[in-house]
C-alpha cells in the first residue's frame, strides 16, 4: 500500500519510525523544506512543495498513492486545505493527525490573539523581557514594538532584517523539558511569553514554567483546518492505515 505523509510534525515523525520496515506499506514522507537541515525520517521522503492542490493531486494520481497523511503542523492551514481538495479530486482516503491545543488551567495568565500582529499590540507600552517562540519567518510584526527585549528561539536563525531592534537569537530543536526552560527564562529575565497556540508535548514545558513563574502568556488562536476524518496521534494513524490495508481493494 502506497502512503504519502505530509510531514512537519512531531507525529509525521512518530508515524514514520512506526512504518519503517514494513513490508505491507511503502510510505513517503515530504517536508515542506523551510528549514535547510530538517530531521529527516527513517523512511523515503522528498522535500519541497507540490505546487497546490492542483499539483499534490496530480502527484497522488503519478505516484498512485493510495493513502494520504495529512500530518502537517497545526498552523499549516493552507496545506491542509489542499490535500483536502487533492483527495476530493482523486478519491485518495485522506486521514490528518490533529492533535488537541493547548488549553489554559487554573494559574495561567493568557492573553488569546488571533494573529501575532495582535500578540505584539498586546505587548504594551512598557518594555519588557520577551520570550518568542513563533518560529523565524513571522518576527516582522514585533519591529512595531521596539521597546521591548527579544529572546528570540527558532530552529534556524531569522535573516537579520526581520529582527526587532533590541533581540537575542538563539537555535535549537525540540523537545525541551521544564528545567532548561526555567534556567532559559530566568537568565534572560523573560516576563512574557508569545507562542502558538502548537499543542503536544514537546514544546510544552514552556507553558507549564510560566505558569509556575506567574508569566503572562500571549498565545495565538490556531487557523481553521477544512474538515476531513482525523484522529489526535500516531499511534491511532497507524491503526487507520492497517485497517485501510486489510479492507478489499473498493471497500
């Protein structure tokens, strides 16, 4: 059975090392290719976009794929909506992994933003330490607040052009536990954390430390994803794709 994972998550990952040697299902999986040294899978991957809908449902037809994993990041709505269109055009099963947001507890300080120019009006006036943890190709909206101190972490430096003013940049990958995030935040005197709104658990120990250190937490609101059959993890795509397996060829 051919699988095509849409990758950018921690569960394409998961699922990948899941399907790694089987012999019932030749899976791929693709990266959208922001990152020029992405962790690469223990299966066949390929890297680059499809060009749309248009393209990744002619790929699913070129490649005869017989399953689609839409195993994108929460905030890669546009992905999603495509392979949505591409497996209506094709009748490929598509199934996406759609794991639950984070949801605030007793404790925390959220601000809820619809966007990250919202997250950096929310700021204030009064500067502050900030802790960003968007990635490094939506920096731009906070340029407009200068007065503030940036901490700055993504997977790969930003271009030095879209940094605010006053920012510290440092790269590293996930997952990270709540120690290190404590003695992160506490040596870069952080009063706010801006984040999105990601859900899972490797990124989480941020949340939990501000909590714990009475931080304000300004968290923006995930877009919305077209609906499709989905399930939360890996573990339950994997039971998707051998039942899809077993089924009679038109079942």
């Amino acid at each position: 059975m051919r699988a095509l994972i849409l990758g950018g998550s921690t569960e394409a990952a998961q699922l990948a090392r899941l399907l790694a040697g089987q012999d019932w299902i030749a899976p791929t999986v693709s990266l959208a290719g922001r990152t020029s040294a992405p962790a690469l899978p223990p299966i066949p991957h390929r890297i680059g976009g499809f060009g749309g809908a248009q393209g990744l449902a002619e790929h699913l037809q070129r490649t005869a794929t017989d399953v689609l994993i839409d195993a994108t990041h929460p905030y890669a709505a546009r992905m999603s909506a495509n392979a949505v269109a591409a497996a209506r055009a094709t009748g490929v099963p598509l199934l996406a992994i759609r794991r639950p947001a984070w949801a605030p507890v007793a404790g925390d300080r959220w601000t809820q933003v619809a966007d990250l120019a919202a997250a950096a009006r929310a700021l204030g006036e009064q500067p502050c330490g900030v802790f960003l943890t968007i990635g490094r190709q939506e920096l731009a909206p906070f340029r407009a607040a200068p007065q503030h101190r940036y901490l700055i972490r993504s997977v790969e430096a930003p271009e030095e052009a879209d940094l605010p003013p006053s920012a510290t940049v440092i790269t590293a990958r996930g997952p990270f536990d709540l120690a290190s995030e404590r003695a992160l935040l506490a040596a870069h005197a952080i009063d706010v954390l801006v984040t999105k709104n990601a859900g899972g658990q490797a990124t989480r120990a941020k949340i939990d430390v501000a909590r714990g250190l009475g931080l304000r937490v300004i968290i923006t609101e995930r877009p919305r994803k077209p609906d499709a059959e989905s399930v939360q993890t890996a573990a339950q795509a994997w039971d998707w794709l051998r039942a899809h397996h077993a089924a009679p060829r038109g079942a």
